[in-house]
C-alpha cells in the first residue's frame, strides 16, 4: 500500500475504505472484511450515523490501533467552538478510540467563522484528540481561506473526484503546499463500471473498468480515494489495484472522458 506524508506529520494510506450509507450490522460487518482484507484507512463522519458501528468492527479486528488510519467529520451544525469540541469527543466515544488520524470540516460554512472552527479543532490536536486536522467539499479560495484561519496546518481536503469530474484546479493550489486531496465518490454513482473507455484500458491489464477508475486516481500525486463497497467481491478488487500501472497513452484517453 502507498502513503501520502501529511503536513505536520502522519502517513495516510492512497486507499481506504469509505463508509457512507453504510448502516448498522451491515455497515459493521463491510468495515470487518475490509480490515481483513487489508484495509488500513477507514473513513466516516458523524453525519453518517455509523461511527458506532465503524467502532465495533476497529474493536474486533485485531489490528494494532497504530497501523489504522481513520479519518471523521463535524457537521456544520456544530462549528461553533464549544459545539465542534462536544462533536469530535462524542466521535471518539462512538468510535471507542482516544483519537482520530484525521479530522476534517464536513462541509464549508457561512455562519460560522472560519477562525472559530479550526481554532477548536487546533486545540484537539494538541491534546491529542487527532493527528491531523483538514476540510471537506472547499473550492480553491475556501481552502485558501481556511489555511488563513488554521494556527494548524490544513493536511487534507477531501471532495467529490474522478475520472468525469476532475479536480485540476484545485490539485494545483494543494500541490506545491502539500495538502493531500482524498476522493470520494471515485466511481461516480456506478456508471464508470460499464464505461467502453475503461474496459478497454481494462482488458490491457487484465482488470476491470473501476480498477482502471481507482488507478487513475491513485496514480496522481497527493491523491487518495475512499471507495464504498458492501460486499466482499467488490471491496477486495477495489484494494486489487497495487499491481500496474497505467502508460502515457492509457491517461490521455481517460482525460478525454
């Protein structure tokens, strides 16, 4: 498994294993295969409803709490200071963890000031509560924004990303400052699976479109993904990425999707 190294120190996995939608015996059970799988990056969010669920599969893994990287989110609804520190420490008891490797803003926000949020989250990663702190769904200028206000480094921004919806722009601005972009939503709503396109990249290497989709994205610098999956098949070809790699001629032809 490859690793981004994040500002201010921690190693996050260029794969892991996303989790929304995911609820209840169904959610625990998927995070269970994906860690015997050899997922080591697990991501979830409050809003999800699953964080209790996502612990309980942590809790019986058998995985050394060191060699996992796992990554929340707080809702916009608990920004304020106070709030956001009530959110991340109600997280880790759901999560039956004394931290998180990464915690990030859910969603931008006008209500709230940019300051007053990362100050917070700033504060539990002093004491410890996170390894690193970062934003999701934030354009360019919000991140800009953001990196003002933070005493702490901005480590990651997680959005929406893949083969039909680039994020050039936005791989520019983090780039030269070393903020990893993590994908969601790698595969689109599912459509990239049966693109013509990927299948014939695919059938190159012996794979299939969605591993053709998942390389792509892995393959970029500074980039992770977090795909979905609930069933054994799909969540252990997702990891089945690690063993090619795709030619010049391979990602013109994706960037022309």
């Amino acid at each position: 498994m490859k690793h981004l190294d994040l500002p201010g120190g921690g190693r996050m996995p260029v794969l892991g294993f996303g989790t929304w939608q995911l609820r209840g015996p169904d959610c625990a059970r998927a995070v269970t295969l994906a860690i015997a799988a050899g997922y080591r990056h697990i991501d979830t969010a409050e809003m999800y409803g699953n964080e209790a669920e996502v612990g309980d599969a942590i809790a019986a893994a058998g995985v050394g709490r060191a060699d996992l990287f796992v990554t929340t989110k707080i809702w916009p609804d608990h920004f304020h200071a106070k709030e956001a520190r009530r959110a991340a420490e109600a997280s880790l008891g759901k999560l039956k963890l004394d931290h998180v490797d990464l915690l990030l803003m859910h969603w931008p926000s006008d209500s709230v000031p940019l300051a007053e949020t990362l100050g917070e989250m700033s504060r539990l990663l002093e004491e410890g509560k996170t390894r690193a702190i970062g934003v999701s769904n934030f354009d360019a200028d919000r991140l800009a924004q953001a990196i003002q206000a933070s005493p702490a480094p901005i480590a990651c921004n997680q959005v929406k990303f893949h083969v039909g919806a680039p994020q050039d722009a936005l791989l520019a601005f983090c780039r030269p400052k070393g903020i990893a972009v993590t994908a969601y939503s790698p595969l689109g709503k599912g459509g990239l699976g049966k693109d013509p396109t990927l299948e014939a990249i695919g059938k190159k290497y012996g794979k299939s479109a969605v591993q053709v989709a998942l390389r792509w994205l892995i393959e970029q610098d500074g980039v992770s993904a977090v795909p979905k999956a609930s069933s054994e098949r799909n969540l252990r070809a997702n990891l089945d990425i690690f063993d090619f790699s795709l030619d010049a001629d391979d990602r013109a032809r994706i960037g022309r999707l």
